[in-house]
C-alpha cells in the first residue's frame, strides 16, 4: 500500500492501516522509508505526522517538494497550536461575534468575524466603531471568558 502520511520534521513516509486486510491493526502505523527520525518512531503520532493529500495539495499550489510543503506545513500547526493556546478572540470575553463585521476583508458577511470590544484594541478605522476581528485571532490583550 502507498504511504498515506508524512513526518513534517524528517520527512518519513508512513501508512496508516484503514483496516485491518493487511493483518495490521486498523488505524495502526507501518514505516514506508527506509527510516525514520527520534520525532516519528516509536512515538506518539501528533502534529508532525500530515496527510499526504494535505501536503501534496499544498505542494502542487506553491511548486515545491512534498518534503518541504510537509515542513511548511508542520510550521504552520504548530503556529496554530501555540495560538490555541494562548487562546483567540473567539475564546475571549471582549470578542462579540457578528458576520457583519466580516464586510471588510471578505465583501460580504462571514461567519467566523467579530468585533472585540474591548477598549484597549483600537478599531484602526473611522467608519468602525470596534476592531474588526477573526475568531481564530489572537493578541497580548486576549482575556479568557469567565
Ligand atoms: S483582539 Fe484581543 S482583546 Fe479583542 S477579542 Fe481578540 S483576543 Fe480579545
Ligand atoms: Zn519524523
């Protein structure tokens, strides 16, 4: 069977069992490469483990190599994971949700927009009377609801 994930950090090609036909557990990992770094063997399977449908859309987008997408990629989780939990504005008790407030960047209104009210973050505009935000973003300011 064709590798079915990569290991963002060595660049390791892995299979995970869909099923257990091949004598393997479903959902268990069998090595695809030749070998595999201290980062994907014999440990848990985490952020650095990407489907290959992922990373090879993603490389085919931006003309680059399957390992290097997968790095890129794997940068960007765990980006993504260190602002989880520093938490973002959809966790945060000054954020009010309202598609409204997605006009500006998406020219229409968008579900995942907001507006923070809180009146150390300063709208920028004119015309908006509050910082229009995005409720996966994140600030110095951010205050977890109670
Ligand atoms: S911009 Fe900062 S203060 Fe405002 S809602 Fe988002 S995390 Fe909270
Ligand atoms: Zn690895």
């Amino acid at each position: 069977m064709d590798a079915t994930h990569i290991c963002g950090i060595c660049g390791a090609l892995w299979i995970q069992w869909p099923d257990d036909s091949a004598g393997c557990p479903a959902g268990s990992w069998s090595l695809r490469s030749q070998k595999a770094g201290e980062c994907c063997d014999n440990v848990a399977m985490g952020l650095q483990i990407i489907p290959l449908s992922e990373v090879d859309e993603f490389a085919a987008e931006v003309e680059i190599e399957r390992a290097e997408a997968a790095a890129v990629l794997y940068a960007d989780r765990i980006a993504q994971a260190e602002r989880d939990a520093r938490g973002n504005c959809g966790l945060c008790r000054h954020y009010r949700p309202d598609p409204e407030a997605g006009r500006r960047y998406f020219g229409e209104p968008n579900k995942d927009s907001g507006w923070c009210l809180n009146p150390a973050v300063p709208s920028g505009r004119a015309d908006y009377p509050h910082a229009d935000m995005l409720s996966g973003d994140w600030c110095q300011q951010f205050e977890a609801r109670p």
